[in-house]
C-alpha cells in the first residue's frame, strides 16, 4: 500500500506546480509525505551551508502546510549531499513506499539539476514512482483531480517480468474501489509469424487471463489487450484509445534485452503520456 510518499523539490516554478497534483495523493491511500530538499554543499564552507539549510527549511514549511491542509501528515527532511544518493538513500532508510515528482517532456526532472541524475533515479530507485508531466498540471484547472481520477481507467503494459508482476501487486494493493477498469496489456514482437506467433499469443493471453482472474476478485473490471508491433508506440495508441486516466507498469525487464526495452518504454511514458504514470521497480 501507498502510505508515505517522498516528495523532492528544488523550489523551480516547474517544481512548486506539483503542489497541487500531490494535495489529491489522500486518494490512493497516502496519510504520509516526506517533503525532501537535498543542498548539494560540495565546496562550499560551514555558515553558507547552514543559512542554505535553514531557508530551505522555511520555504518546505510552506510548502507542508498547504498539502496539511489537505489532510497529509508532513515530515520536512533538508540533507545535504549529492541529489541521487540522497533521495536513494533516504528512501530506503525510511521506507517509503513511492516518489512523487513531476516530468518534462523533454526529460525526467525531480529535485535535480541534469537529466541524467534523473534517469539515474528511474533506473535505480529503490521504490515505484509516481510521475506527471508539468504540461499536463498546467493544463489543469485543479491538478488534485489527476489524482483523483487516477483509478478510473488504468492501462498496465507487462511482459510478465517480476517488475511487471511487482506492479501488478502494486495496484492490487492501492485502496479497495479505486481501480474502476483495469486493461491488462503486453504487446507481441511484430517480427513474429506463423507457428512462433501464434504460441507467443495463446502463451500471452493464458497469463493475462490469470492476471484478470485475480483482478476480478478484487472486484476490478479488467480487459485484457493483446497487441503487435512496436511496444512505446502500441501503448501509447492504447492510452489514447481507452483515454485512459493511469498507466503503472514494470521497469524491469527479464533478461538484458528486456530491461532495455523495458526502460525505454518507461522513459516514453513518462514524456508522451497523457496521464499520470507509476513506475514499479
């Protein structure tokens, strides 16, 4: 379950957008948020790094009282260190279950300064992450409904990795009644033919069918989507298609060929889909 999420910011306009988006996290089951500003204090003396401490201290209490408001509990946390190792630390030191940051379309961005700090942080988090695009909140009249809406027609794509399955897990686990509509999704090499092809179909959907099987325990509508061709571009046609309000999916492949088609689809998502995205390591 999502309980306590960790929210980085560098006090960027783009950053402070997400204010708004991370008000609705009550939703999914969030009752904690770790409000997280890392100073970056390499070469720089001990007075500069407290004062630098100190208002990133008072501008996070800002920042907490308005998602307090919105019934969070808040924990101010201002480390100092390098942006990655810090997040990744304090992640798994404190146990959280999600990041939540927000994304450009031209690259991932959270607490940091380059993009490859962020993509480095996609890889190698220790626990899902709960992404937005920044265009996308600026075209809402209120963010928290992105949130809010989150369960209503989620699209999992999974190549029945243990990532995948790990994000299924993760969605089972998200409140009771917030996944409306569920499709479950794997796309099919589009080089495939006869016999092979036809065996990589029925093998697919026999696992989709007990990934459905379990889902509707839960009490979940769930369809199941078998697809050909290009994985980032398949998923993103099914998004539009099924208008959907959520993707959560694996970033793990099973093998060395997987994990990058797996990550590259992860790093498509997250610049191309128009809704929130959940990453599940």
């Amino acid at each position: 379950m999502l309980r306590t999420v960790m929210l980085p910011t560098d006090f960027s306009e783009e950053s402070e957008s997400i204010l708004g988006f991370a008000k609705g996290l009550p939703a999914l089951g969030v009752k904690v948020v770790v409000l997280l500003h890392v100073v970056e204090a390499s070469g720089l003396e001990g007075p500069i790094i407290a004062s630098r401490v100190d208002d990133a201290c008072d501008r996070l209490r800002g920042v907490a009282a308005a998602l307090e408001e919105a019934g969070l509990s808040v924990e101010v946390r201002v480390p100092t260190g390098d942006p990655f190792d810090t997040i990744v630390g304090l992640a798994s030191e404190m146990g959280v279950d999600a990041i939540v940051c927000g994304s450009h379309a031209k690259g991932l961005m959270t607490q940091l300064v380059a993009g490859s700090v962020s993509e480095r942080l996609l890889r190698d988090a220790p626990v899902p992450m709960l992404l937005v695009r920044f265009d996308l909140l600026k075209n809402q009249s209120n963010p928290t409904t992105l949130l809010k809406r989150f369960g209503e027609k989620v699209l999992m794509p999974t190549d029945f990795s243990l990532s995948a399955s790990h994000a299924f897990t993760t969605a089972m686990e998200l409140p009771k009644g917030l996944i409306k509509t569920l499709y479950l999704m794997h796309v099919v090499d589009a080089g495939l033919t006869g016999e092979k092809l036809r065996k990589t179909e029925e093998g697919a959907e026999f696992h989709l069918r007990n990934l459905q099987a379990m889902a509707q325990q839960q009490g979940i509508a769930t369809s199941i989507v078998i697809s050909r061709g290009e994985p980032q571009r398949a998923i993103l046609e099914e998004l539009d298609e099924r208008r959907a309000t959520a993707v959560i999916t694996g970033t793990r492949g099973r093998n060395a060929v997987q994990e990058a088609l797996m990550g590259s689809v992860s790093m498509t998502l997250l610049k191309q889909a128009s809704c929130p995205v959940m990453i599940v390591p």
